[in-house]
C-alpha cells in the first residue's frame, strides 16, 4: 500500500517505540499504536476506533487517514482530537526518508498542507 509519510511514536523521554515496547498491553489504544509502528495502517485504525476517546486516538486516526489520501476524514479527526484530553506522554512524528523530512505533530491544530 503506497502512502504519503510514515508515522513514528516516541516516549514522553524520546525514545522511539518499537512493537516490543507495546506487546502485553491489552487496551486498544497500544494495540493501535503497535499496528502504527509495524505499518499496518488498516488494522490500527480498527483497533483505534474501537479505543476509548483521547486525543492520541483522533490524532492517529487524522494521520493514518492523511497518509492513506483520506483528506476530508483526517481533517474531521483533527476537530475531533482539539475535544479530549491526552491519556499518554507518546509523541508522534511523521517522516519522508526519502525526502529527509521529519516534523514532529504535537497538538491537534497543527497543519500538515507544508510538509505534504
């Protein structure tokens, strides 16, 4: 599946997660992340639709949609995650290696028109 950018999830100490990090969490906001990390796009927004409301949730599924092409949906996620409250310290970036950008999304009002 061809998409726009690749998602990265750091630590509140800035450590990049891996899929190790996350396994033994039951709840489906990690089980989401984790799919993020191993870019399974489509089966993390499963699991994080299915996740309790928090701000990362809406601000993966803006992502996920905006790397998947889905402007519209990403930008309705967006308004959706300016509503609730963080529940995590996890940070996320987006990332074209090959073009060696990388910026780093940490509130819901940020604009994402530059870097894609």
């Amino acid at each position: 599946m061809r998409v726009r950018f690749r998602i990265a999830v750091y630590s509140g100490d800035g450590k990049r997660l891996s899929r190790q990090d996350l396994i033994g969490y039951k709840d489906s906001l990690r089980i989401g992340i984790r799919y993020v990390i191993e870019f399974k796009y489509l089966e993390a927004t499963k699991w994080l639709l299915l996740a309790e409301d928090a701000q990362e949730k809406y601000l993966l599924l803006a992502l996920l949609n905006y790397a998947l092409g889905q402007d519209q949906q990403a930008k309705e996620f967006f308004e959706e995650a300016k509503r609730f409250e963080r529940a995590t310290d996890y940070r996320f970036l987006i990332e074209k290696p090959e073009e060696g950008k990388r910026v780093l999304i940490e509130k819901p009002e940020a604009s994402l028109l530059d870097f894609l």
